[in-house]
C-alpha cells in the first residue's frame, strides 16, 4: 500500500498493518522534521509532491519490495503541506520472515524513495528565508531526514 | 507551431509565478526540444534546468521521446522526498 496524506501519519497504525504471523521481522523508518541543519534553523518544511506520478512511483518501489525480498507486507506513506519541526513527513513499514530481509527491503524503499519520487520540500528558516531543497544545485540541501 | 503545457514544481513553479507554463514547440519537438525552449526562457535557472528530469505521462523521459498531442509534460527538478 503506497499513499500521500494530507494527515498525520499514523505510523503505529502503519507498524500493526503489515504485521503477518509468517513475518518474524517487522521494520518501520520514519522520516521527521530535523531543527538544525548546520547552523541554519528550521522551523517547518513544505512539501510539495506530483500526486499522480509520486504514488505511481512510490507503487513502483513497493512492486521492487516484493519482487526481491520475501516481504509479508509492505507501506510507504508521505505526507504533503506544511510539517513542523518533529513532525513525521514519511514512513516506510515492512515485514518479512527474518530482520536481515525487513531491514535492507525498508532501506531499499525510503533510498529509493527519495531518489526516484516527484515530492519536493522547503525549508522555512527561523530568520524567514525560504529556500526550496533542490539536491545537486546551491544552495545546499536543507531541512529533513537526511 | 503546436503548444503544449508543461508542469512546474516547486523552484520552478514559483520561478515562473504558476502550476504551468505553455509553450510553442515545433512539430516534431521531442523531450530535448522542450528542455532548450525551456533553457532560453529562463536563462537564469539553467543550472537547476540542467539537472531536472521531464516526465510524459507520469514517467520520467529521455532526452530523444517525441511529445505527441495530448501528452502530459512536467518538469521534475531534482526532488527532496523524505
């Protein structure tokens, strides 16, 4: 299941969802809203994502999940709009039989993730600068998990 | 010349003061016909230009995809998910 939300991410709800009794492994990544990045102070970041083609996307990644590694289920979920500092802006939840095959499928997915998927944030500093996260072009990248 | 509508995101979006912008192509304008149009238009955001992607239809294109009527063009600057 793949999804953008508009809402809290309700990653315990999420962690329970892909629970199976054949999956002994069950590994939830959450990405959330970092204060400091160098000396530059975040106090919220926008996320801006191209729904349609970011959940086709985020599909794709779950598709890739279950081709290589013997998942009982898999999540991603990111969130849209305006988050504060703490906030969980993605969660990626997988289970599988062992925790060798739930730890590399869910860092497989949230890499991916932010490889591959149209979502964009910006990072609103305490100074009120606003500065979209472009990677590869200046200014540097700013803001969440990284 | 045929027009087509190209999506904008984030930078690029504001940069441009809207979700679109349209643009004339020539007939046979493929993905790289649209990334030069686009080039001479904003001659100050070629550095982040150079390093988005264009997706038709919802997949990312290379650079040789011909742009067909109706197609679904967007701009992906590099994206910051997560």
């Amino acid at each position: 299941m793949v999804s953008l939300s508009t809402d809290a991410i309700d990653y315990e709800t999420l962690t329970e969802a892909v629970r199976r009794p054949g999956s002994g492994a069950v590994v939830t990544f959450l990405g959330t809203v970092r204060d400091l990045t160098g000396d530059e102070r975040t106090v919220a970041l926008e996320y801006e994502a191209y729904p349609p083609m970011a959940e086709r996307k985020m599909a794709e990644i779950e598709a890739e999940v279950r081709a290589r590694w013997p998942v009982g289920d898999v999540v991603l979920v990111h969130r849209r709009g305006r988050l504060g500092v703490g906030e969980v802006s993605v969660a990626v939840a997988v289970s599988a039989p062992h925790r060798a095959e739930a730890f590399a499928a869910c860092r497989y997915a949230i890499d991916r993730l932010k490889e591959v998927v149209p979502i964009w944030k910006k990072d609103l500093a305490d100074d009120g600068q606003e500065k979209w996260v472009h990677p590869g072009c200046s200014p540097a990248s700013a803001g969440g998990e990284a | 010349m045929p027009q087509i509508a190209i999506r904008l995101f984030a930078h690029l979006r504001e940069r441009a003061g809207g979700p679109a912008i349209t643009i004339e192509v020539p007939d046979t304008a493929t993905v790289a016909t649209v990334r030069q149009c686009l080039a001479r238009l904003w001659p100050d955001a070629v550095g982040l230009l150079e390093k988005s992607a264009v997706a038709v239809n919802e997949e990312y294109a290379a650079a040789d995809r011909t742009i067909r009527p109706g197609d679904d063009v967007a701009l992906i600057p590099p994206v910051s998910g997560g």
